[in-house]
C-alpha cells in the first residue's frame, strides 16, 4: 500500500454521519446507486482522459470512486484521495493509488498546479455555507491551468410522501444548525456561483439522480434502503437539537421513520435529484494566484 504523512487534523465537527464498516458499505452501495443514475460515467468533465497525469479525490471516503476511475486510467496516472477520516480507506489500493488524511480546505502547497481533475462527491452534509468559497479556491490552486473540478451533490429529495417530507425538514433544519446549507434553490445557480467566484470558467450544470422505493424495482429498493440507512444515522443529532419541533422522543421519530418505509414501498415517485458542476481552470491564470 502507498502511504502519504498523515496530517494532524482534528475531526470535523459539523459532518456526523459513522465512519465504520456499515457505512463503507452504503457509502459503495450508494457508489453504484451515484452510477446507474448518471449513466455509468466516473467523469464527467470534458477532459481527455488521455492528457491525464493526476487526479485529486477530495472526501473519498471508502475511496470507491478513486479505485475504479483508476482502472480506466494509464497505470502512469497518479491517482490520490483525502479524507478527513482514515476509517473507511482501502487497505491495498493499486500501486499509482494512495490515500492521505488531509483537509480539502487547506491542500499542501506543494500541490499547486499539480492535478488535472479534481473530483468531490455528496459533501453537501460535510461543508459549512462559508467552506464552499474556500474549497474552490483551493481546487483552483491545485490544479493545472486548464484543468477541471466536478462536483456531483445531492440537490433535493423530489416526490416525497408526507411522512418523507416531515423527515425531509427536521433535516434540513440539521443541517442549518450546523452552519450547512440545508436548501439549494431549484436550479444549481448557486453551485455555479461557487465556481464562478472561484475563477472557474466554461461551467457546466447538468442533473442526474437515482430512486428510492419499490416501485423503482430492484434499483429502487436499494435507493430506499440507502435512504433509510441515511435517516436513521440522522436520528442521535436530531433528537439532541431538540426535535426542531417535530419530535420529542426516539419513539416519535422511529414512528415517523416507519411511515417513511411503508411510503418507500406503497407510492411512486421519489427519487434523489442530484446535480453535476464541472468548471475549468482557465489556460491563463490571473496574477491574483
């Protein structure tokens, strides 16, 4: 296994979703969910692969995403994935593959103009409202002048039942409690401003997503057993801010989790509506780096 210095970064407060094997296997459960939804591609950028010499994962996680973009790739290509948390890293990734225990909001400096691509996925519970700024601009230090950055967020749970859209709200109001967003808009204007006011040039917004309940199929029954997976991880924070005013007690928020499932499995029409933002960095750089 590759291995890089491990930084001494304390634990990021806001996120509060496990790091354990459980969730290694809805986080690669829900890789594959990230995939049939947007047609099965890893990158989305407009880039030639072939022009590829590095690429920076930033929130790998289990590092799923990383492991098989490297198999598309030249074995020449170096291929690394941060995290804050080293729990949920593989144990022997492929030779040109390494994982470092790094924040994505203060890259080495020695990582300027470095990389091609940099990917960052589903960290819309992970980054403050103020964070977003910070993180584009060091995407945009970190790589090469004509390089691209893609994004690809959970934007909104669409086709929600009554029981789903009350859950729906107690967590967004988790998320605003924390400093996170917890709403987006209805067009990913915001995700381009972000880009935008991080010097990123020939934006592209563009939607996918997957579903969730049984009428979906098989497909959809793993979306509704991703989704009910995420809930119930929400359930300690949620009861510690107090309830927000829908629930006072475990018992009320696992009655409310049942009618969840039983809409997951009775009525059609939810789905995650995701959206991808990819952004290049300009050929010629302005002075201001």
């Amino acid at each position: 296994m590759t291995t890089l210095p491990l930084n001494d970064i304390p634990p990021k407060k806001v996120y509060w979703l496990p790091s354990d094997k459980e969730e290694r296997r809805r986080l690669n459960r829900q890789h594959r969910l990230v995939l049939s939804g947007s047609g099965g591609r890893h990158i989305h950028a407009p880039i030639d692969t072939n022009s590829i010499d590095s690429v920076l994962e930033a929130g790998t996680g289990s590092g799923i995403w990383l492991e098989e973009v490297a198999q598309q790739l030249p074995e020449k290509v170096e291929l690394i994935g941060i995290d804050l948390s080293t729990n949920l890293f593989p144990q022997s990734p492929a030779p040109n593959v390494s994982f470092r225990k790094q924040s994505l909001l203060d890259l080495p400096r020695e990582w300027a103009n470095k990389f091609d691509l940099i990917h960052q996925r589903l960290l819309v519970a992970g980054l403050r409202n103020e964070e977003w700024h910070a993180a584009l601009s060091q995407y945009y230090r970190a790589l090469k002048p004509g390089g691209w950055v893609q994004l690809y967020e959970i934007f909104s749970w669409e086709g929600c039942g009554p029981a789903l859209e009350k859950m729906n709200q107690m967590v967004v109001q988790l998320y605003e409690s924390r400093g996170i967003r917890g709403t987006w808009g209805s067009d990913g204007t915001i995700f381009k401003r972000y880009a935008e006011a991080a010097g990123f040039t020939d934006i592209r917004v563009t939607w996918a997503g997957w579903l969730a309940g049984k009428w979906a199929g098989e497909e959809g029954q793993v979306g509704a057993e991703n989704l009910v997976e995420f809930i119930k991880a929400c359930k300690t924070p949620i009861l510690k801010a107090g309830g927000f005013g829908m629930v006072t007690d475990s018992e009320e928020f696992d009655g409310i989790l049942q009618e969840v499932e039983k809409e997951l499995d009775t009525r059609s029409g939810t789905w995650h509506r995701c959206v991808i933002v990819c952004g290049r960095k300009p050929l010629q750089v302005q002075s201001r780096l």
